[in-house]
C-alpha cells in the first residue's frame, strides 16, 4: 500500500543516525524513482549527508552543470509563459483600440 500522493509523507531520518544535514542533487535520480509509488527510504539513500557543524565551508557553492538543452527550454518556456500570461490577455481586447491610431 503506497501513501496518496496528495499527501506527502514527510521524511525522517534513521533513529540511530547521526547526520542533521541532507543535500540532495536532483540530477542524480534515477527515473525509476521520480514516481509517487517510491519509498522515501531510496530517496533519503541518495542524499549526501553532514553532521551537527553542517556541511564543510564552501561545499554547496557549486552547481552541477545543467546541459544546453534544458537552458534553451527554459528561456523559451518562460518567456513565452510570460507573454501568453500577462501581455496577450491585456493586449489582445487592444488591439482595435491601437488599429485606429
């Protein structure tokens, strides 16, 4: 039986564990996991983990490298996004207005 994905199930670490500190790279997922059928316990596997001083200075200041593609998706995505949002609904009931000029 697998927990409604409407209602999250909140993740708490092993009792016996000593980290306080997760750090998950989404990158790093596999495909079987992105499902609401997938155990919190393999997502938890996955993290990288710190104790109670937190993660080593500098560690988190780098990003893994996001490929071309998915730049050129989301330039194109939210700019069109923004466009189809908030100009054309406001733009569109003008335009007759602006024809008469």
């Amino acid at each position: 039986h697998h927990p409604n994905p409407r209602h999250p199930v909140m993740a708490q670490p092993p009792p016996e564990s000593d980290d306080h500190f997760y750090l998950l790279e989404l990158q790093k997922v596999p495909k079987a996991l992105w499902s609401c059928r997938s155990e919190v316990k393999d997502w938890i596997k996955l993290c990288t983990t710190a104790g109670p001083n937190g993660f080593a200075p500098g560690s988190l200041s780098t990003l893994p490298r996001c490929p071309w593609w998915i730049q050129l998706d989301r330039c194109l995505f939210y700019s069109l996004y923004i466009i189809a949002g908030n100009i054309l609904p406001f733009g569109i009931p003008l335009l007759p207005i602006i024809r008469l000029f």
